[in-house]
C-alpha cells in the first residue's frame, strides 16, 4: 500500500511540474514597431519598442537602405520601453528601406523592417 501511495505522489509531482516547466520556455511577447515616412527627400525614421518588463535591457541597430546600400546606421539602448527618432536626406522617387535588429536582455529578436518609396 504504502508502494503505491508513493508512485501515486510521484507521478502527481512530475505531472504537476511540467506547467511550470512550459511556462519557463514561453517566449515573451515582445513589441516593436519601425516607421519609414517621407517630407519631400528627407527620410522620417522611427523606432519604438516596448520589452515585457520595465527592467528589461533594449539595444537595437537601426539601418536605412537604399537597395544594397546601408545609408545611415544608429545604435539606440533603452530600457524597458525605447523610442528612437531621426532623420536622414534621401533622394526623390527611389525605394528605401528600414531594417532593426533588436535584442532584449542580450537575446536577439527577428529582424523587422520596412519598405517605403519616397514620393
């Protein structure tokens, strides 16, 4: 009797154990948002990421692309929540694109970006 008590408490451990183990391997929800918009040829770039928690360490490298050319490259940290905001001089009627490679506590994220014409 005493056996099965045992390998009853046993297998309601391990059963009982596994949410929390799957919720360790949860992937956060993370979000960011890039915007790409022109006045006349100057490019508007802006970043905007808001990590889980407010202690949550944010770096990103932001790149504007025209075809295979990396144009302008900026390098922002925040913390928590980070707003990034510059703008650069690009030339009329041709294609650019804007790239963020972003890491939340030294882990890296999927690249984001963005494609717009300037017109």
């Amino acid at each position: 009797m005493k056996r099965r008590i045992l390998a009853f408490l046993i297998v309601a451990l391990i059963f009982a154990s596994m949410p929390i183990y799957a919720l360790a391997n949860t992937s956060r929800i993370i979000v960011a948002t890039p915007t790409l918009s022109f006045t006349g040829t100057t490019a508007n770039c802006s970043l905007h990421v808001t990590a889980n928690y407010l202690s949550d360490e944010i770096d990103a490298v932001i790149k504007l692309w025209d075809g295979s050319t990396c144009l302008k490259t900026w390098t922002v940290t925040g913390t928590g929540v980070l707003v990034f905001s510059d703008s650069y001089k690009v030339t009329w009627n041709r294609e650019y694109t804007l790239t963020a490679d972003i890491e939340i506590n030294d882990i890296s994220r999927p690249q984001i970006s963005i494609t717009k014409k300037c017109q």
